[in-house]
C-alpha cells in the first residue's frame, strides 16, 4: 500500500512539474495559455456544414461546425457498419460454400489494407465513375435524376430533396452559436411519445399472454402511434421537398452531400465492418450448439433460430469488443483531411491551429473533444451491455 502511494505521489508530482513548466516556456514566449482567440474571426470557408457558417464567423463556430461534420460521420458509419458486420459475420458461418467464401475475401480484404488507402481509393472511385453535372442537361441527358427526378448523383457529390414547411414554427437559438428548427423538435416529441406508448401496448401484451397464456393482437395499434401522429403533424406543418435543380454549372437546392463526406463514411464502415463481422462470428460460435438443435427440435426455422436464440445469447460475447470498434471508426475519422472533408480535426486542429498559433491550446480542446466522444459512446454501449447481460435471480 505504502509503495503505491509513494507512486501516485510522484506521478502526480511528474504531471504538475511538466503543466508548470510548460506554461512557463509559454509565458516566456508571450504565448501564455489563454482561449480568447476561439471567439476571433476565423476567415475561412468550409465546405460541408449543417448549420449556417461563414468566414467571418468564430473560430468557436468553425470548430462546432467541424464536431458537427465528426458526428456525422461517427453515427453513419457505426451504424452502417454494424448491419454490414452482423450480416457479413453471419454469412461467413453459411453452410453456402460460395457465400461464406465471398465474405472471407470481404473480410481480408478490408481489414488487410489501411483505412487510410480505402477513404482515398473510395473518393477516387466516386470522383472517376460518377457523371458530371452536365451530362444532366440537354433534351436527351446522357444521365437523369432518381426517385422521381429528386435525387442528383454526381461526381461533385449527391444532392438530396431538403425539408421545408409552409406552416413552420421557425426556429430557436441555442446558446447563440445554432439555431435548431422548432418542427424538428415537435416530430421528434410526437414520434418518440408514440414509440414510448407502443412500448406501453407491448409490455400489456406481454402480461397478458404470460397471465392467461393468450397474446392480444397489438401490432397494429402500436404501428398506427408510431406512424399517424407524425403524419398528422407534417401535415399541418405543410411539410414539402424541395428538389435540387441543375443550374449553371451545378445543382442549386436540396441537401448536399460532398464526395468526401459519402468517400470517408463508405470506407470506415466497410473497414471497420471486416472486424465487427469477426465478432459477431465468434459470438454466434460461443454459444452452444445445442441451443441450435434444442430450437430446431421445437420447429425453429434457421431464420428464426438465429434471430431468437442465437443472437440474443451471442450479444453477451459481442458487445464488449464492439464498442473498442465504434470507438476505432470515431478516433479513424480524423483521417478525413486526407480527402478534404473538413470535420473538427481539419477545423480545429487544422486551419485554426495554424491561423492562431495557439498549438497547445488547439490540441489539449481537440483531445477533450475525443474523450468526449469515446466517453459518451462508452456510456451508451456500456448501458446497452448491462441490460442484455445475465440477470441471476
């Protein structure tokens, strides 16, 4: 005991001795450690934002725009790499010779090369395969819109029908640095009130049939209170797309996705997918074999055996090293620089960083920024695990 506390001691002495002399050289360089500087004009542009941004916003504005650009596509490509690793993993367990080989290649492939050759391998593809803006024109195009002319695929990016209503209640201000619209938040309100009262219907259901042994048909009222409020709502909100049109050059309108935001997502999923799919495929093996064969003797299809039998029990064995996973593909999607997508890695500890000269400062923010993040996503999975887990009586 006496030896680990000697320990602490001086660890902690080594850590305030660096902290001290660090501010010091600081000062003596007149750089003393302040963050005055994030409220500065930033005097540069970014090229995909969600919220509204322009070179003669803040640093702080910059560096928001930059986490929200990171949280796009930590979520994206969690969960894109989730359903592409559980399905891969299954497949590979396939008694289909062909398919289960096809998803060993997939697997070796992917985990085998560098994350960063496939985020600019993926961009390259996009850039060279996709058609220009101006094969769109004419009476005759060389390449027409999708989904009823609301969707433009291009090799400058892809551009989505954007929201609007006539009846919209505008927006409100969140600490003056975004403005979130009020109609989003009434369909989340009204959406997640209808899943919480599905959830209501569910569980009476499930009391029922264990009481009485009989289930009552529910499924369709728990549908309708998801579904019909938020229609409701739309509708009395005048909600309407507005499409993206060819004007000029380009497409004018609707919600523009870069290349490099589609390039850098496509790449972490498919990446860190190779290495969910190994997971998944070595929680399904950890569980035993007579689980399988006790369902098929109850007239289980394979289908259902695995998504009520196996998968439940495999999720146990699965989740811990999955979340090493989502938090892999996060910390990975700082490598977006090297395809120009400018999230708070190429913001913050970017441009900022060399704008202000305030390194040390930029840096200790960008790290807290990332511990943030891991710490929330651990949180979150770590939730998850503790209500899956086996509950002892």
């Amino acid at each position: 005991m006496t030896i680990q506390i000697v320990a602490l001691a001086g660890f902690m002495l080594l850590i305030s001795w660096l902290i001290s002399n660090t501010i010091q050289n600081l000062e003596t360089l007149g750089k003393g450690v302040e963050l005055w500087f994030l409220f500065e004009p930033s005097s540069y542009d970014i090229n995909q934002k969600l919220i509204e941004y322009s070179s003669r916003s803040t640093h702080l504005r910059a560096a928001f725009v930059g986490l929200i650009n990171t949280l796009i596509v930590a979520v994206l490509g969690c969960i894109t790499a989730t359903v592409l690793g559980i399905a891969i993993g299954i497949l590979r367990l396939s008694h289909n010779w062909i398919v289960a080989k096809i998803m060993t290649c997939w697997v070796e492939i992917f985990r085998n090369v560098p994350v960063l050759l496939w985020i600019v391998f993926t961009m390259a593809v996009l850039i060279e395969s996709l058609p220009r803006p101006a094969t769109f024109r004419g009476d005759n195009p060389e390449s027409s819109l999708l989904f009823w002319d609301s969707v433009a695929i291009t090799n400058r990016g892809t551009y989505l029908p954007e929201p609007f209503f006539s009846n919209g209640l505008g927006d409100i201000s969140i600490f003056g640095i975004f403005e979130v619209s009020l109609d989003l938040i009434a369909f989340l309100i009204v959406l997640f009130a209808g899943i919480f009262v599905s959830n209501i219907l569910k569980n009476r259901a499930d009391k029922t049939q264990q009481t009485t042994g009989h289930r009552p048909l529910v499924w369709p009222y728990r549908i309708a209170v998801v579904v019909i409020p938020p229609i409701i709502l739309l509708y009395i909100l005048g909600f309407y797309l507005g499409k993206p049109e060819l004007k000029g050059f380009n497409f004018q309108g609707g919600i523009y996705l870069r290349n490099s935001l589609i390039a850098l997502w496509l790449a972490l999923s498919c990446y860190t997918s190779a290495f969910i799919a190994e997971i998944v495929r070595a929680g399904i093996l950890a569980v035993s074999k007579g689980q399988t064969e006790a369902a098929y003797s109850l007239g289980l299809r394979p289908g259902l055996t695995m998504n009520l039998i196996i998968l439940p029990q495999a999720l146990r064995v699965i989740i811990p090293p999955l979340i090493s996973q989502f938090l892999n593909l996060t910390k990975n999607s700082s490598l977006a620089i090297s395809v120009g997508y400018m999230d708070i890695t190429g913001t913050l500890g970017g441009i900022t960083l060399n704008q202000t000269g305030r390194e040390l400062e930029s840096i200790l923010l960008l790290m807290l920024v990332f511990l943030g993040i891991s710490l929330g996503i651990s949180a979150v999975m770590n939730w998850y695990n503790s209500t899956v887990k086996i509950k002892e009586r």
